[in-house]
C-alpha cells in the first residue's frame, strides 16, 4: 500500500481535479501517469476504496498482478469495515 503523507490534507477540490487528472491519463492510455495521480491521492487520503478499485484495475491492465492483489485487499478491508 502507499505511505500516508503527514501533515497533507487533501481538500474535496483537490480530491475532484485528481481523480479527473487520473481519469484523463486512462482515456489517453497512460495508466502510468495514472497510476501515479491515483497513488498521489492514497498517500493523502487512505480510506478511499474507490480509489484502490480504480488503482487495482489499473495494476492488473499493466500486468503488476502482485500489487493489484495488495491494493483490491485494502479495498476489501475497507469495504468489510465500513460497508
């Protein structure tokens, strides 16, 4: 899983223009690029299971098979927890 930044807050704002940030890269097939927005967003934010989802997706289409099992764990996990 990605390390939480201290002292970081990530404002709904932000939230929004990343999560569009990262949607771009995946529609103009840079899954890298994306991959990075979407672990910028879990470094500040670690409670999002949408974002893990939307991170696993994109580890399994770059074949990292090992870190999308990682990432759709702590989704589950959130999932289990807080429904």
């Amino acid at each position: 899983m990605v390390e939480k930044t201290k002292g970081s807050k990530l404002t709904s704002a932000d939230k929004t223009k990343l999560m569009t940030k990262a949607s771009d890269f995946v529609l103009k097939g840079k899954p890298d690029k994306a991959i990075e927005v979407y672990e910028e967003i879990l470094r500040k934010d670690t409670k999002d299971a949408k974002v893990c989802l939307n991170l696993g997706e994109l580890f399994v289409k770059t074949k990292r098979l090992d870190k999308a099992a990682k990432v759709f764990g702590h989704a589950c996990l959130m999932f289990s927890r807080d429904g």
